[in-house]
C-alpha cells in the first residue's frame, strides 16, 4: 500500500481527480453488501437494479435529461469513444484542445477528419468550424465534437453556437462535459447536442465510472457486445458499486450548485491565487484569463522554470499540481492544448494548473501562493514576457 508522507498536505489538482466524496464512500460500501446481479429478477436482483436505477436519476438530474438518456460506461474516455464510433460518421470535427480520449481515436479511425483552431484565448474559431462544415461530406453524418469546458485552463467554450453551426450543416454534435460537470449548470436538452460525456471521479465520485448521454431517438452502435445491458448499449454487469458512488456525488454536487455558494467560494480562491502571483512578478501569465472559465481552475505561466521543475518542488513542499492533462503523464513537451493557442513557447513550458474543489480552503490558496512566489524568486529574473 502506498502512504503519502505524514505532514500537511495541499491538494490542489480537482481536474485530474477529486477526493472521494463521504456521501459516495458510504453509498458504494452500501452497494457492495448486494449480492444480486442487477439483470436478475429476484429479490436481490431487483434491489442492485433499483441502486443503479437511482443512481441514473440522480446523474440525469445533474446533466439536465431523462434517466432513460444515461448509459453507464467505464469512464469518460470510454465515453468519448462510444459516441465517436457508435454514431458511425463519415467525417469527424473536432477542436485542437481535445482531450486525447478524443483526439486520437478521431485521427485514427478510418473516414474524414478536421481540426478546428483555436484563438490566443483558447476559444474554437467559429468561422474556421463553419467553413468546414461547408465542404460536402459524403457516405454518412458528420459528427462534430467539442469539450464544454477545458481540463487543462479551465476555458469555457462557445457550445451553443457550436451547436447551432452543427445543426444548421446537418451535422451530430457531442460534447466532454467531463470538467464542466458540477462546475457549471448543465442543461443537456436545452443545449441541443446529440450526446454528452462524464465522468464520475472529477465530482467526487469513483474512478472507473462514466457515462455517454443520448438523444432521444439517435441510433448508437456499442463498443462491447454481449448481453442486452444499459439497453444495449454496454455489455457487461453493471459496476453497482461504483455506479452507486456516481450518483451520490451527482447528488451531492447538485446540492451545492443549488445553493449557490460554492461556485462563487471558488472562484474567489482561484481570483485570490492569481492576484497574488500577478502582484509578485511581472512575469506571470495567467492563460486564459481573457475568456470565460470554470471558478475553479487557473492555469499560471512562471517563465524562467519549466513546468515539470514547478510541479516536483511543489510536490516536495506538500502541495499537489499538475502540468497538462493527467492523462498525459510522463510526457516532456509542452501541452498540446497550450501549443493550440499559440502561446509563446516560455510560457506553454511553464505553465502550471491549479484547480480547486469542494474540500479546498483558503490554507490551500495561502500555501500556493507562497511556494510559488519561493519558487519565482529562484526562477530568476523580472523581464516582461513579449
């Protein structure tokens, strides 16, 4: 078993993953006493059934459709590549900030591809999209798709619009809303996609779950066949457990977004943590800033030391950040997503995110701050980034 060290440490990495949730703790240790199969028409069938059942209502609520739309998968990535090669498209659009459970399988897969720009400030080019989606495709739909909200800084996208341009073409739009999920409101109905990504460990719920949204009436091919399971659309028995746990963190997330409160609370801490870098150094870029963002997420340029130095001294000084999807681990280069935005290549090799969520306190913030300012001092001199 591994242990982290004894002394205080500073979580601050929500978009690689939450902290288990106490409500999802005690839900899935509940699911896991059921001895049924959910498929089974006995009693103890019937009540695993009735768990995963409730569990889909409550997810639903968060994302804003019907129960009967949510499709319980292994995760979002798996998520992301059952609406790419479930709706069986001739052409796939996606934005160059995808997430790679998007990225790769849309290069990889056999038909059309296009790649949308972005702008400096992270945001799809709508006009590049529209001339795309103005050149005939033939041999079946085109499928366009767009993350709601980036893991990486936080920006939010035009979705609405995107929708609208897709619709107009005649084309089916899926969206990630892995990171938007919790953080904003979420409306999938009202948003006119066709499906929707999530994720239950970026809420607080377990990792190992996710699940694909769907229009009413889409057809949609599986990736695992077998048994008639999630309406056919995933063989295999259902993680009960873990389905448990997703929906008590969709519960509890709703809550706190109906509150009001807690989107406002973090938002304050990541205005916090960005002022107090800007007001230590000349030098600091906070990317994105510009554009609408998740309350929770900032992602902080410190030219002069690369991103992977920043992220292992914050480690040794108790504090948890990242650099680039956690996804991406292990890699050296710069994030893709920064490279989309053209930013200059000191600060896409120096950027660092932080991201908070719902057991992040101010302690966190203070803690950031200081290391980061310590770290600057040695990183070195106070030139203006041109």
């Amino acid at each position: 078993m591994i242990h982290v060290a004894a002394k205080t440490r500073h979580y601050l990495d929500y978009n690689a993953t939450a902290p288990v949730r106490a409500e999802a703790r005690a839900a899935m240790a509940e699911a896991l006493l059921l001895p049924g199969n959910p498929s089974s028409v006995h009693a103890e069938g019937r009540a695993a059934r009735a768990v995963v059942e409730g569990a889909r209502a409550e997810v639903a609520a968060l994302a804003g459709c019907a129960p009967m739309q949510v499709t319980f998968t292994g995760s979002g990535s798996e998520a992301n590549n059952l609406a790419l090669a479930g709706t069986r498209p001739a052409r796939v659009i996606v934005s160059a900030i995808e997430h790679a459970s998007i990225l790769r399988p849309a290069a990889e897969r056999t038909g059309a591809f296009a790649l949308v720009p972005v702008d400096q400030n992270g945001l799809v080019d709508l006009a590049a999209l529209e001339d795309i989606l103005a050149t005939p495709c033939d041999g079946g739909p085109t499928l366009v798709s767009v993350m709601l909200a980036n893991n990486e800084t936080g920006i939010i996208e035009p979705l609405r619009e995107i929708v609208a341009l897709a619709k107009r073409a005649g084309a089916l739009c899926h969206v990630d809303a892995v990171q938007a999920l919790g953080r904003v409101a979420l409306d999938f109905d009202s948003l006119g996609c066709d499906l929707m990504s999530l994720s239950a460990h970026k809420i607080g719920g377990p990792k190992g779950t996710g699940a694909l949204i769907r229009r009413d009436g889409l057809s949609l091919a599986p990736l695992v066949a077998g048994g008639g399971q999630e309406r056919g659309l995933r063989a295999g028995t259902e993680n009960v457990a873990g389905i448990a746990g997703f929906g008590a963190a969709a519960a509890a997330a709703r809550k706190e977004l109906a509150g009001g409160r807690e989107i406002p609370r973090l938002g304050a801490l990541r205005d916090r943590v960005e002022a107090a870098v800007r007001a230590a150094s000349q030098r600091a870029v906070v990317i994105g800033a510009a554009a609408p963002r998740l309350a929770n997420t900032s992602c902080i340029a410190m030219p002069g030391m690369k991103a992977e130095t920043q992220v292992m001294a914050f480690d040794l000084a108790g504090l948890a950040v990242s650099a680039g999807s956690a996804c991406s681990s292990g890699k050296v280069e710069p994030s893709h997503v920064l490279t989309a935005m053209n930013l200059a290549p000191e600060v896409a090799e120096s950027a660092v995110r932080v991201s908070f969520g719902f057991d992040s306190t101010d302690a966190d913030a203070d803690a950031f701050i200081a290391e980061w300012r310590r770290l600057h001092e040695r990183a070195g001199a106070e030139t203006p980034v041109r």
